[in-house]
C-alpha cells in the first residue's frame, strides 16, 4: 500500500490557522483519505481523491473550518480525465470565460499558494457551474467530438440512402 502525507493549514471560524496532516494510501483501485488535526481523525475511503477531500471538508464546514489548499480553492475542479486516472490529484484553476492552460493552470490539490481562496464545497460547485456556462459547456449534457456529430445534411442523405434500398429492395421482392 503506498502512503503520502501532505501539511494542510484549517482555519477554524475564529480565524486561526492550525496544522493538520493528510495522509492519501493507495491499494489497487481504492483510495484512503485522512486528515489529522487536533487529536482528530477524518477518514474516507472511495475512487476520486478530490471526491474523498470534499467529503471531509463537509464534515469540516460543519464545524466552521476551511482547508487552505488548492483542493478547496473556489476556482479549482480536477477534469474528468484527472479523475479517472489519478483520482484527480491534479486539477486545474478555471478563470471565467477561459478554458485552462497547460501546464501553468494545473496544480497539486494539497498544495497551497497565494492565489488559494478557501471556500465551501458548495460555493466551489457553484463557481465551476458558473465556469461551465462561461465557456458555453452545457453541465447537463454529454459532450460529443465533431468528429463524432451527424451534421444535417448527413441525416438526410443517410434517409435517401435507405429510402432507395427499401425501393430496391421491394422491387426486388415483387418481381
């Protein structure tokens, strides 16, 4: 089982900042997340390590306390690649209107730095929401390549095609 540990900063709802420690295994597909602080221990156990960090930081909000890491930064979202193949430990700082950048936009989300803006789990969904509808993706649909789309004209000639086979095909039959 492999195991990394990483300092955070909490910062309680008197402003103070404390240190905590949090600790990410890793056993075949299954991740485990804790997080130490104050004789306290927060564990989860899933997939998604973002998923896993949002988890415990609800248990958090529910005491008043934020994370100061990019994971719990307003403007921060690992894409769902990043999910799927690292458990989304590297996620990209969206900026309204932008899509991000390699490889200047993606970061650590245990790390901290000056640009961090600790917010809810709640008001981070909110913002990518907000982000999504910024860059014209439709959170609500499945994204489908070009390459993939039938353009008009496609559907209708695809309808000649088989209207033909089907005459050709019934003046086959009945000859």
């Amino acid at each position: 089982m492999l195991e990394e540990r990483k300092c955070v900063q909490l910062i309680l709802d008197n402003g103070i900042i404390e240190n905590g420690n949090l600790i990410l295994r890793h056993d075949e597909n299954v991740f485990r997340l804790s997080l130490e602080f104050s004789n306290q221990v927060i564990a989860k156990t899933g997939h998604s390590v973002f998923h896993l960090l949002q988890q415990i930081r609800k248990e958090l909000e529910a005491n008043r306390i934020l994370l100061n890491c990019y994971g719990a930064s307003k403007n921060v979202r690992p894409s769902g690649m990043s999910i799927s193949m690292s458990g989304g430990i590297r996620a990209y700082k969206h900026i309204l209107g932008t899509k991000p950048k390699l490889p200047e936009d993606l970061v650590d989300i245990f790390e901290t730095g000056p640009d961090v803006r600790p917010v809810t789990v709640a008001e981070q969904d909110a913002f990518f929401d907000e982000w999504l509808a910024s860059v014209g993706i439709d959170k609500n649909k499945k994204v489908i390549p070009s390459s993939v789309k039938i353009n008009r004209w496609s559907k209708w000639i695809l309808f000649g095609i088989f209207i033909l086979a089907l005459v050709c095909f019934c003046f086959y039959v009945l000859k």
